[in-house]
C-alpha cells in the first residue's frame, strides 16, 4: 500500500530495479518501469544515456542515475531513479517537457540521495538540459571512473607443512612470476622469504607459497603480504593476528601445473613453465630437451629455476625463422609435457598514430592509456597534438584518450557541488592495431 496519496495530475513511475529476485532468487534481467497517471493523460518525454566503464575493470554493477527536475536540489531525493541493462542504457519514459539534471553514483542505500561521505558520484557533462515533447533526448555516455578499491584481504591460513602455506583471500589476487612475502617470527622477529608458487587455475583467491626457513611447532608467526595486489590494482590486506607455526615435513609431489608464457613472448624474452612445488633436487632441469629445426640444441638457451619456476632464456633471440620443440618432465605422469610458444615477432607488432581533430584542445596536455584484453595497462604516455606509438603486439586494445586539466596523470570526472564539467575524455573500448601496419585515428571530443 501507498504511504501517502498519489498528487493530481501527474504521471507517476513505478520502477522495479534488478535487486527484485523471484523465488527462485534470480533477478531481473533488465529494470522494468509501469507508467499511470492521475489526470487525463501521461506524459511521454524520454530521456536515454549510456554509462559504461572508464577502463577495464571499473564496475557499473551497482551504478544508479539520479534525474532531477528543475534544479539539482542534493538536500531532496531525486525524483526519478533509473538502472543501466546490460548494454548500460538508461531509459527515463513518460516525462514532462522541461529543464533536469543528471548524475551518477552508487546508491548504497539506495535513497536517491547523494552522500558526499559515502558515496561516490559523477555529474553529467553539463549542469542542465532540455528535453522537449518533439523528441526524445539522448545524452550519449557517461564514462564512469571509480575503480574498485575495496581491497581484497586475507581471510585464512592453512599450514600444509613446515615450508608450505596455503592462504585463502577475499577475491582473486594477482599472480606473476617471482612474487615473494614476508613471514616473520614473533619471538625473534626474523624474517623469512616465502615465494608464491601458484594460485589456482579457476579459483584465483588460493594461492601457495614455499618458506625459505621452515617453520617451528613452538613459534608464532605473522605476515608481511609485501605489496601482493588483487586484480584492480589493490594491495591486499594481512590478517591482524598471528598464527602457529608447523614442524611438519614437506612430502609436496611435484608435477607440472601449466605453462605461463603460453600466449606468446617476445623473441628475447624466457619461456616460463610453472610447477607446484620447488624445483631443487629433482632433476627436472636437466631433463628437459630443446629441439631446435628438429634437432636437439640446448647451446642457444640459458635454462635454470627460481623455486617452483623452470625459465628458458635465449642467449640472444629465439629465431622466426627456426622451429622449436620444448619438451619437460613432469613426475606426476612419469611423461614429457609438449611445450609451444608463439614468439612474437617484427611480424606481429603494428603501430598507433593518433591526431587530436579538436582546434579548441589543440596545445592542451593529453595523457594515453591503453589495456590489453588481460585488462592489463600496456601504455600511459602524455602528448599534446598528436603521438605514434610504435611496436605494439597486434589484437584489440582498450584506449583512453583525456585532457589532464590538472597535470596529475588522473581523468578528472568533475564535480558536482560546485558544478565543474568532467575534462575531456575519449574512450575506444574495442581498438584494433594490426600487424606492419599504422593505424591512424583522429580525435574529436564532441558528445556523443
């Protein structure tokens, strides 16, 4: 039931957000809006915008548009919510003809109200707008810019053996090769190196490590995560208490777990295979065999290990023109595990040209970014006018493109009280560069 009657003569909006599951706990797969008026006639203005991420990354989940009629009164709610589907569209229908204004926040109790202290928001491009009944009105995007930085923490510690931990966190973290800890003894308050070995294929937020000096049943230790990052770039944070250390032995049965450098490596850089546990002692180095044009050939490559890490590095390039065969032993299976690379090459590196077509930023300071599709940034430079990037591997990237109005390296996605408009901004989510080619592409930040 209605807490207090309906006004006269209005179009009123109930809106039914994705939070409403159905008994099954399956939820709305896109907003749905019912329309009813208490006069003779519902308004039928319409209101469509875009939000979508900023970078790979970002979020839009949680995301809700605040329109405001009239004037943007932040003391009062808003008085109409909308959710973006899954494409991001927002849909404002049957509104009446007159000014508003936008912004775009996460609404953590979802009041229609900003919270300045709690909440993160953006306003949109300009303070105000008008939508007439002739047409319905579309805004283009709003790239929103806030990164998650609720950072993943450690939530347990399982002692596998004196020398093997494995820690659970919060969410997935980072992993890369030669990624170390810290674990410190209360009593003495050394300090011993534990390597992350691996985290789990599919499960990303397990991860083991190996400890230099074993641990002891009589100790207590704690730990020094040594700026380990979850995948937004946060550092993870440890737990607060200390735990019992472990005298057991470890029986860890080595074996292959996968081959890092898999997608491709640059012709002068190591192949990077990846086992569960420390690689001493087992012979697997001296085991392998390297076929180069079908021959066996171990003279042009550097082979060693770094714990759990069996690197291949060539001496001076790995050859286009040659073939190669890797084979390593793996003792689970007592077979050898067939090793392939792509290398990539000349061949496979093409060239980014960029021009700002705007006359009114021409002279203004621009910072480039652009993400792989790992969501990994694999360019940030500054120019003004116009920049060619050169040798990049070929595929599809992410590119950012914005005026740094403050000359701190940050898009600023403006403010609202008082009302600044967000700088500049120029976003290619699906960028090709192609092999031995330039791609060019000239910029222009008119609206879309």
């Amino acid at each position: 039931s209605l807490l207090e009657p309906l006004p006269e003569n209005t179009t009123v909006i109930f809106q039914l957000s994705t939070d409403l599951r159905d008994t099954r706990n399956n939820p709305l797969g896109s907003p749905i809006s019912l329309a009813v008026s208490t006069g003779s006639v519902i308004d039928k203005g319409e209101i469509s915008l875009k939000v979508r991420p900023l970078r790979p990354g970002i979020s839009t989940e949680n995301v809700s548009v605040l329109l405001y009629r009239d004037s943007l009164s932040l003391s009062d709610p808003a008085r109409y919510v909308g959710f973006p589907d899954t494409s991001g569209t927002v849909n404002f229908r049957y509104l009446s003809a007159g000014t508003y204004s936008a912004i775009v926040l996460e609404d953590i109790n979802r009041n229609r109200k900003w919270d300045p202290q709690r909440e993160y928001a953006q306003p949109y491009n300009v303070a105000d707008f008008t939508l007439t009944d002739d047409e319905p009105l579309d805004l283009g995007t709003i790239w929103y810019a806030r990164r998650d930085t609720l950072a993943a923490r450690l939530e347990a510690v399982g002692q596998l053996s004196s020398q093997r931990l494995r820690l659970r966190f919060s969410r997935d973290i980072v992993y890369a090769p030669q990624i170390t800890i810290n674990i410190i003894n209360d009593s003495t308050d050394s300090v011993s190196e534990a390597a992350l070995l691996y985290t789990e294929k599919n499960d990303s937020n397990i991860a083991f490590f190996h400890i230099d000096e074993p641990m002891e049943d009589e100790s207590t230790y704690r730990i020094d995560l040594n700026g380990l990052t979850d995948m937004n770039g946060n550092l993870v944070r440890t737990l607060s208490s200390s735990f019992e250390g472990s005298s057991e032995s470890d029986t860890t049965f080595v074996r292959f777990k996968r081959h890092h450098t898999e997608q491709g490596i640059r012709t002068d850089e190591p192949i990077i295979l990846v086992y569960n546990g420390v690689l001493d002692g087992t012979g697997i180095a001296d085991s392998l065999q390297i076929y180069k044009n079908r021959s066996i050939d171990r003279s042009t490559v550097d082979v060693s290990t770094w714990y759990n890490l069996l690197q291949i590095q060539p001496i001076t390039r790995w050859s286009e023109s040659d073939s190669y065969e890797i084979k390593t032993w793996n003792p689970e299976t007592q077979r050898m595990v067939d090793i392939t690379t792509r290398f990539i090459g000349e061949t496979d590196l093409g060239d980014l040209s960029i021009t700002i077509a705007d006359s009114s930023k021409i002279g203004s300071l621009m910072v480039l970014e652009l993400f792989d599709n790992q969501r990994k940034k694999v360019r940030s430079l500054n120019f003004t006018n116009e920049i060619t990037v050169q040798n990049i591997v070929a595929g599809n990237y992410h590119l950012v493109v914005f005026e740094d109005v403050n000359e701190d390296g940050n898009w600023f996605s403006g403010s609202i009280s008082p009302f600044r408009s967000p700088a500049a901004v120029f976003v290619n989510p699906r960028l090709p560069v192609r092999s031995r080619m330039t791609s060019e592409l000239e910029i222009s930040f008119e609206p879309d």
